[in-house]
C-alpha cells in the first residue's frame, strides 16, 4: 500500500508529506489510520488543491476561512456529507461536521502549528526545549 501526493505544486506535496510524517513518526497516527482512514480524506484534499488552488505557494499562504468556506462548497458539489445531526440528552439535537468536512482546516492548523516560527515567548503553547536552549531555562527532563 501507498500513500500518494499527486498535488500539481511541488511546494505543497512537501508540506502535506511532512504533516503525515510529523503525524506517523510523533504516533499520533498508527499506520493502519494513515493508509485507510486519512488516505481518503487527504486525496480529497489534494484533488480540491489542485482544482481550486493549483498555484497556491504554501497551505499557509491560503485565507483559511475563505478556503474552508470553498471545501464545504466542494465537498457537497461533490455530494459528500458535511454535517450530521447528534442527540444530546441535554440540549437536543445539534449538528456537527463530519470528518471529512474538518480534514481541510485540521491539516492547515497541524502545518501552521509545526511551522510556527513567532517568538517562543509569544505562541500559545511554549516548547521548553526552544526556551532551553534560547534563554537557559532549565527543565525536567521526564
């Protein structure tokens, strides 16, 4: 079995490898999640890509809430369910997306959160072995 990245742009089969390798490699996914469940999800994220984007730079170049807008758009043109509607014993039915329908923005937000190269003391979740190695601060080790 294969995992292919037919992306039309170079650039982004670079960055959509590396998202499924950070996510292997860090076991966040086990193997079997990477070839059946994601590899469906990220085709069709990948054929969307190439329709609607094909001279995209960088996912991160992309006004994700434009684009998320446009794969919702895509998605049911394509007559795949975006929503459904759970039961929740104490505030009714409610709908949800899919997981289809939050691939799109789960990829982009994995890609912006292993790139992010703000200040250390400035992003939202600190990696301490950044602030180790920049500012001294010692940290244990387990």
């Amino acid at each position: 079995a294969y995992i292919t990245f037919p992306v039309e742009n170079p650039a982004i089969a670079l960055e959509l490898k590396f998202i499924v390798y950070h996510k292997l490699f860090n076991d966040m996914w086990k193997l079997s999640t990477a070839f059946h469940t994601y590899s469906t999800e990220l085709k069709r994220c990948i054929q969307f890509l190439n329709e609607e984007y094909p001279h995209l730079g960088s996912l991160l170049d992309i006004d994700i809430y434009k684009a998320e807008k446009e794969w919702l758009l895509w998605l049911s043109n394509k007559g795949i369910r975006t929503t459904y509607t759970q039961q929740s014993k104490h505030y009714g039915p409610y709908k949800s997306n899919t997981n289809v329908a939050n691939q799109f923005r789960s990829f982009y937000e994995n890609l912006l959160r292993l790139t992010d190269h703000r200040e250390e003391w400035v992003k939202d979740k600190w990696d301490v072995r950044e602030l180790n190695e920049r500012y001294g601060i010692n940290y244990n080790l387990s």
